[in-house]
C-alpha cells in the first residue's frame, strides 16, 4: 500500500514504519505535542492520480528522537497514538438505524 510496515492492536493501525522511520496515529492534540517534541509529519507525494507531485500529509508524525532509546517513553507516545486511532474508528462508525 505504502511500501512500509503498519503497526495494528484491538483491530485499528496506531504506527507505521517507512524508510527505517517509526510514526504515530495522531489528531490536532497530540500533533501539537510530538510537535513541541521537535517530530514532524509522515509526507506521501502520490506519482499518479488527481493529486500527483502534491505532498499528502498522512494523519501520522514520527516517534520523537528521545523515545527511540527509551522504552517506556517510547510506550507512552504509543498509548497516546493508540487511544487517537481507537477514537478515529469509533467516530467512522455510522449509527445503526
């Protein structure tokens, strides 16, 4: 799909891997916390279709350095990604008639 790795648990993505890169599930919060964490966004630039050459913002932002040898700091930005991506299901769900 992407060319890298997805990270799943309790049946929703929260991470995904490419070019050797750990991002997050994240929405306008936790953006302005890996932010202040000096992260940044993953960025797709599609080759064909409507949006062709445009770079995509995915919805997904790095793994701040300081986590990367640090695993319970690693883990807590990975709950905080896992609990925006189980929101993100549950607000996609259309209500039962």
């Amino acid at each position: 799909m992407f060319g890298g790795a997805g990270g799943y648990a309790d049946g929703v993505m929260f991470l995904l891997i490419a070019d050797d890169v750990i991002y997050l599930k994240a929405n306008d919060a936790l953006k302005a916390e890996l932010g202040a964490e000096g992260s940044g966004p993953f960025v797709w630039t599609p080759e064909n279709g409507p949006r062709a050459g445009e770079q995509v913002e995915m919805g997904y932002w790095r793994l701040p350095e300081s986590a990367l040898d640090d695993p319970e700091e690693a883990t807590a930005w990975g709950r905080k990604a896992l609990a925006v991506a189980k929101a993100a299901k549950v607000s996609l769900k259309k209500p039962k008639r």
